[in-house]
C-alpha cells in the first residue's frame, strides 16, 4: 500500500488538466480513494489535504513524486538548507532542514544532543555551527547541504567533533604553506535490507571466490552499479571534489576518491559523500556498511587509503621529503593506528592486499605495506604517498590533520630518526 495526498474537491475537479497523470481517475475510483467525507462539525478549511491509501500495483498517480518535485520559487525567495553533522558514535550522519534567506547568512542552530548520544537530558542543547556547503541533489534548485561541526553552549567543542582540531592544524601556518593534498579512497559494502547480508550474495550462502568482481561487468559480478553511479553523478552535482569509482574485490563491494583536495575540504567532502551515499542507499532500499571487515575469512575487508603530498613532495626533490615523511610516520606508527578507524584489527591481518597492524612498513608499488609509494613517484623523484592503514570508517578529519602534524609539524629525536631509517633502509 502507497500513501498518496489526495486533493480538496476543487482540486479534483482540475485533476485531468496534469499532463503528467499516467491514467486519469474515474469517479468510481475516486470514492474507492476518499476514505471519509469531512466528518461534520469540522472546520472545512483544515481538511485540505487528506492522507489516503492507495493500491499501486498498475501505476496509479504518484502524487507525492509531484510535490517532491514542485518548483517552490514564484512563492518564496528562501531556500531549503539540510544542516548536516556527526553523531555520537562519531561516524553516523544525522541531518535536519530549515527555510534560509541565503547560503551567505546561515545561522548556527541546534539539535537535541540527547537523542543522538551527544548530551545528557537536562542539558540536551548540541550548537551547529555552519562550516561547509554543498548544493543539494535531492531537492535541486538553489537548495543547499551544510556540514556543521558541533559545539556545547558555551562554545567548546564537543568531543565526536573532529574537524574543531583539524581546522587548528590546518591553519598552522607551517602546514598552510606545505598545501597539503588528500586523495581518499572511499571503500564501502552494500547490504541487503533485511538480511544484512551483501548485495547480490546468496542469503545464508556465499558467491564464487573473490577474482571475477574487482571492476567487473555483468549480473553475476557487479551488484549494485546504479547506487554507485547514481552517486557519483549526485556528489558532481554537490560540488564534491569526486575522482572516479571502481566496482572492489569483494562483490557488493564499492569505492570511490575524492581528491586531491586541500586541507579541511578533503574532511568536508568526504563527509558530505557519505551522506549523499546514505540518502541514496535509503531511497534503494539497501543498508550501506563501512565495517572495515564485513564478513569474515577470505574477503576484503574495506578500507580509506589516504593519498597524500605536500607542496616539498610534489616538487623536484620531493622524493627526500616523502622519505622523510614515512620515516615519521613509522615512528608514530601506534598513534595513527589507533585513530584510523574502530575494527581495523579485523582488516589488517597481512592477508588481502593489507600490512599486519602491529608492524609499520614501507614499499614502492607493493600493496601489501602499510605505506606504498607508487612506481612514477620513484621514477619521478617527487610526487605523493599512499597511506593503507585508515579503515573505511576512519574520521576523514583526524586522518588528514594527523599526517600533517606528524609529517609536518612533528619531530623526533636524531636517535630515534638514525635507528628508523637504519630499519627502514631510509636514508634521509
Ligand atoms: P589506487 O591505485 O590505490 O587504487 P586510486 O586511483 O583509487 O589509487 O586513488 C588515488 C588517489 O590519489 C586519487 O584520489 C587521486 O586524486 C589522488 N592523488 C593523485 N595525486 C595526488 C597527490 N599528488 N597528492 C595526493 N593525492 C593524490
Ligand atoms: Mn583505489
Ligand atoms: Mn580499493
Ligand atoms: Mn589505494
């Protein structure tokens, strides 16, 4: 059964005037349609729109479709914003709408922090400071979507607010200068609704053996497709720095990059992706996941490889500065794995296509390290780095503002540096 909005009398009397109505109603399905006649008493005013059940089985009108899509500009000059942020376990996505004068003057808001795991009930306020925004694909126009970080009343930072600390680091001016680059590759597995079991997988079964899927074609490799194009053409339509997708090892198994983008924006574009990407599975009636090992044993588990360069690394040289960089990074090794993503010990394990946790290693073209650099890099003598830790639902803040600050802003001792690059045969 679909709900459609049925009109007042006088609107039904004009009903065959919209072209668009596949097949115009007759009076005998019209009183099918009406469940009640204005009960007597009633105000006639207050029933002008009534909420009726409607079999849709033979494509009956789909009015709501019709005032989804109805152009609201000849009535009001204010757009639609759709305020945007992170929830309480820091990696869901909550969103709420209201009415703006104009995308230069949003105003900050607030939500009930205490429904989202965010505030205690008797001091429930959570403040939206408006931080980036996007145009909205899904009702088009002039609309807009906001990312907003969040804050207490007095104005501190909550704790799942990552970008508060990114931003500081960012606008370093040490790290500004370097115009740190990021190019995420965003992993992600598609569900089946009600099962919870990946998209196109047998229920209580498994597929074939991973090797036909990764880019493949056809109905019995790619499952799936249209999310992840409808997707890419919605983050275009954003204003999303998107770069391309490929169909993953693992069937039911997607990703896309973003990038390179500079700083902050890498944070905000990622994040407003995996919002498009969640409103779009919802309207397909399939469950995104980013469990970085959705199912156990011989699958690929989904990760957010991070692509990075600094201004240094990406000039003639720059391959002594990426040395230096992972040189640094190994010796942070445990700080970064621990803000890489909850369930990453589940994905890496060394096996398929990863680096075991617990050791750090470097390689050129090997995807079996924890940082790779690519063969044109090498024989470029600059260019960037490959970062293989971060797990799919890794905070796209905290990894970006971490690389920076550890291979920018951080130093170690000389001993420490001597004894890593012996290890590392990294002759810096
Ligand atoms: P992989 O071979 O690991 O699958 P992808 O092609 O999926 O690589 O992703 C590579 C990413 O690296 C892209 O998002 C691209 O924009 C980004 N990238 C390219 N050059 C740089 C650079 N100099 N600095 C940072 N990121 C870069
Ligand atoms: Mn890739
Ligand atoms: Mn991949
Ligand atoms: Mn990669």
């Amino acid at each position: 059964m679909a709900q459609i909005l049925a009109p007042s009398m006088q609107w039904q009397m004009r009903m065959p005037k919209y072209s668009n109505i596949a097949s115009p109603m007759t009076t005998k399905m019209w009183s099918s349609l009406l469940m009640k006649q204005n009960k007597k008493g009633t105000n006639r005013s207050s029933a002008k729109f009534r909420v009726l059940a409607l079999k849709s089985e033979d494509s009956t009108v789909n009015r709501l479709e019709d005032l989804l899509n109805l152009d609201i500009t000849p009535y009001t000059d204010k757009i639609i914003a759709e305020y945007i942020w992170i929830g309480g376990t820091g990696i869901d996505m909550r969103s709420k709408s209201k009415p703006v004068e104009h995308p230069s003057e949003l105003p900050k808001w607030n939500y009930d922090g205490s429904s989202t795991g965010q505030a205690p009930g008797e001091d429930s306020e959570v403040i939206l400071y408006p931080q980036a925004i996007f145009k909205d694909p899904f009702r088009g126009g002039n609309n807009i979507l906001v990312i907003c970080d969040t804050y207490t009343p007095a104005g501190e930072p909550i704790p799942t607010n990552k970008r508060h600390r990114a931003a500081e680091i960012f606008s370093n001016s040490k790290v500004s200068a370097e115009v740190p680059w990021f190019g995420i590759e965003q992993e992600y597995t598609l569900l089946q609704q009600n099962v919870k079991w990946p998209l196109g997988w047998p229920v209580g079964a498994y597929p074939g053996p991973q090797g036909p899927y990764y880019c493949g074609a056809g109905a019995d490799k790619s499952f799936g497709r249209d999310i992840a194009d409808a997707h890419y053409k919605a983050c275009l339509y954003a204003g999303i720095n998107i770069s391309g997708t490929n169909g993953e090892v693992m069937p039911g198994q997607w990703e896309y990059q973003v990038g390179p983008s500079v700083g902050i924006d890498a944070g905000d574009h990622i994040w407003c992706s995996r919002y498009l990407l969640e409103r779009i599975t919802e309207q397909a009636g399939v469950v995104l996941s980013l469990d970085p090992k959705p199912i156990e044993g011989d699958w690929n588990g989904a990760g957010c490889h991070t692509n990075y360069s600094t201004k240094s690394m990406r000039e003639e040289g720059g391959y002594e500065t990426i040395k230096k960089a992972i040189l640094n990074l190994s010796l942070r090794h445990k700080e970064h794995i621990s803000a890489y993503g909850e369930g990453n010990e589940r994905r890496l394990t060394g096996k398929h296509e990863t680096a075991s946790i617990d050791s750090f290693s470097w390689g050129v073209a090997n995807r079996g390290c924890s940082i790779r650099v690519g063969r044109e890099t090498e024989k470029q003598g600059k260019g960037y780095l490959e970062d293989r830790r971060p797990a799919s639902n890794m905070d796209p803040y905290v990894v970006t503002s971490l690389l920076a600050e550890t291979t920018i802003l951080w130093e170690p001792t000389l001993e420490a540096e001597a004894l890593a690059a012996q290890k590392l045969a990294l002759n810096v």
